[in-house]
C-alpha cells in the first residue's frame, strides 16, 4: 500500500511480469506490448526473445513497442476460474497488428457470446487482474472491444 496525496491509502500496482508491456504514467499516452523483431528475417515476437524462433539466430533480435491493436481469432468464456481470479471471464487468442498471435483476457464487456464477433478489432489495455497476497493490485495487458457488437433493438 502506499499513500495518497491526502494522505488516503491507495493500493500499489504491480505488472503481472515484469518487461511484457508498459502502462505510460501519462493518460495522453497509450500502453504498448514490448516485444522484438529479427534484424535478419523481420520476425516479430511476443514476448521479447533472444533468439529468433524462425530463422534460429542468435543476437538478431531487438526490442519492439507493440501498437496494440489487433483482430480477435477465438475466444472461450470461462466460468471457473483460478484462484484469485474472477469468473466468469472470456479468454481469447487475439492476432496482433504485428503478426504475433497472443492469448490474453478480453475485458470492457460482459462474458456472452453475443457480445464478441471473431476478426472484430480489440485494442490493447494494461488493467488490474487480482490482488495479490499484499493488497497490491496485480496489472497486466488485455484486450478490449474496439467497436463493440451493437445488438438490434427489439422496437
């Protein structure tokens, strides 16, 4: 926990795992992925790797801000989760802008099938997962609706 400006408590925010994005302390500026691209075959990768998974080269890759912006390719909705965790939650693989194909949460709706539409664009949000055992707020990426599935009026 840390203190406010007031002097209030306010719960400190941890990354889930340290070097996988980075939330910008300004609200002008947007969260990104970091992840790398092969000097030699122009792989991209995410997470950040040393070692091109393509062209197996070693000392070609270099690190990349991802845009953030991708198609949703499948989604599950989950109603059990782990411990920590709330449930139900959609859990989906969504394909980056770049050309990596990630798993993440997709937040911003509610969990039903209705909601979501597969190749519908999401973008890229750092928000709080769980607490963990010290109160602190544990904060990773996910994904949200760019445009969110608008259903028909009953009138």
């Amino acid at each position: 926990m840390e203190t406010g400006p007031n002097g209030s408590r306010t719960k400190k925010q941890v990354p889930v795992e340290e070097g996988l994005f980075e939330q910008p302390a300004s609200p002008d500026e947007k969260p990104y992925l970091i992840g790398s691209k092969c000097s030699l075959c122009s792989n991209v990768t995410f997470p950040k790797m040393r070692v091109c998974p393509r062209c197996a080269k070693k000392n070609t890759m270099t690190e990349v801000h991802l845009s953030g912006r991708a198609k949703l390719d499948t989604f599950s909705i989950v109603n059990a989760a782990l411990p920590g965790f709330k449930a139900p939650s959609i859990q989906a693989y969504v394909n980056l802008e770049e050309g990596p194909r990630i798993w993440s949460l997709i937040t911003g709706v509610e969990p039903d099938e209705k909601a979501l539409k597969i190749g519908m664009d999401v973008e890229l949000v750092v928000e709080k997962v769980r607490e963990d055992a010290q109160g602190n707020e544990v904060i990773s990426y996910q994904f949200r609706p760019a445009n969110p599935v608008r259903r028909a009026s009953p009138f």
